[in-house]
C-alpha cells in the first residue's frame, strides 16, 4: 500500500514537494539513496537489491524526480516480466516514458519538474497519463486520489480521508511535511495509518520500511531520507551534489 504524496505550485517559493512512502516486505534488501547505477551516474535513489531498480530517483541536476507504485489490474506473464524499478530510472534521466509497458506488472508512474507533474498508470492492459494541475495530491495502489474522494478502495480510503487535508494545511512547509510523514502519531494498525506494519505469518513482515521526501526551492533540490519511518531523529539529508 505504497503512497505518493504531492505538493504542487509552480508559482510558489517552493513550487514542488514529492514524498514517497515505500511499503514492502520487511525482508526484502535495499540501500539507502546514493548513485548507484553507473548507467545511469547522474541518478540518486535507494537500491533493490533484488532487481537492481529502485522505487524513486531524483536527477538533481534537471531538477526532476520519478517515483513508481504498484498498480491494479491484470500481471504480466512471468516469462516477459520486467522489473517497475527501472522506470523510476528512465524518467528522472530523459523526463518522458518511453517503450511499450507490456512486460511490466500493472503501475502508477510520477514523474515531476518545478514546472511539472504527469501521471502514468498501467493495468496490464491500458497506459494512460494524464498531467496534475497545480494542488495536493494523493497517489494509492488504487490510483489518483481525486479531490473529494476517499481514495479509491476501501483500505485505502481512511489513509487519504485523514492525511489529505493535513497536508493540504501544510502548504509548502519541508519541515511540515516532515513532522506528517513520521505518522501523525497513528499506530500502525489504525486503517487510517501512513506508517503500516502487518504479520503475514510464517515469519513474514510486511510494513513502511523508508520514506523520502524531495523539495524543489529557489536554493535548488533537497532530498531527506529516512530508513525508520515515525522516528523523527531518524531523517537524513541525502547528498545531491
């Protein structure tokens, strides 16, 4: 149940937050962010171990930031499937999602520039994208939290009920966004938590395990970082330069 959340004004002081809330098997291995890839050197983002991808990737320089959730819909046959970690890659480098999705498991893709915010989202069998007009948005496995709405399906629903307006108040606030992201003090087991943690059983934990928070401002890009989400000590500024 990963979530992006986005902060868009592109005549605002800080024009652009995006933050991204990342929800995975506890076990599963990553690195924190670094540049990583040296296909791809001018790319800062946490690593997968597993497929070598990552689930969101800033190029300081363009400024621009991508960031990939997992989708609805039908899979992609194992024989040709491909890992989402690379699309975070290819559209923080280029800006545009190019290719054809097939192969890939269903998706919502953000990619997002001072001046900028697109939506592509994948079901397995239609892409379509769409550009974000300036506000707070809220990205679910479901989709694109539509103002007014409660965020698609049900257990999704109370998540965006209770946090979009708080960050809505927020504004353009990089330390406001920071004190909501460490959870509004919710336990991990309310419906309408954005830190989660769930026993699967057989030893399996499933839960947040980081959060990133990405700032565009007139003093450039910033990149916090945090591999204990609701800890508020925890945060780290990631190197950009």
């Amino acid at each position: 149940m990963c979530t992006a959340i986005v902060g868009y004004d592109p005549g605002a002081r800080v024009p652009l937050l995006l933050a991204g809330v990342r929800d995975e098997l506890v076990a599963r291995a990553w690195r924190p962010p670094a540049r990583h890839w040296p296909d791809h050197p001018g790319l800062v983002g946490g690593r997968d171990e597993l497929a070598g991808g990552t689930w969101l990737a800033l190029d300081p320089a363009a400024p621009r930031v991508a960031c990939v959730l997992n989708g609805v819909g039908t899979a992609a046959p194992e024989s040709v499937r491909r890992s989402r970690g690379g699309l975070p890659l290819a559209l923080a480098e280029t800006g545009t999602l190019d290719g054809d999705p097939h192969g890939f498991d269903p998706f919502h893709l953000i990619g997002a520039e001072p001046g900028s915010v697109r939506l592509w989202s994948w079901d397995g069998e239609r892409l379509t994208g769409r550009k974000l007009e300036p506000g707070l948005h809220m990205v679910v496995n479901s989709g694109l939290a539509e103002a007014g709405s409660r965020g698609g399906d049900d257990y999704m629903s109370a998540r965006v009920a209770h946090f979009r307006p708080l960050f809505e108040a927020a504004g353009h606030e990089r330390e406001a966004w920071r004190h909501l992201l460490d959870g509004d003090g919710l336990d991990p087991s309310d419906d309408r938590a954005l830190i989660v943690r769930r026993d699967l059983g057989d030893g399996r934990l499933w839960g947040t395990t980081s959060i990133s928070l990405t700032t565009f401002g007139p003093d450039g890009v910033s990149y916090d970082f945090t591999a204990e989400p609701g800890t508020p000590a925890a945060w780290q500024p990631v190197p950009t330069s």
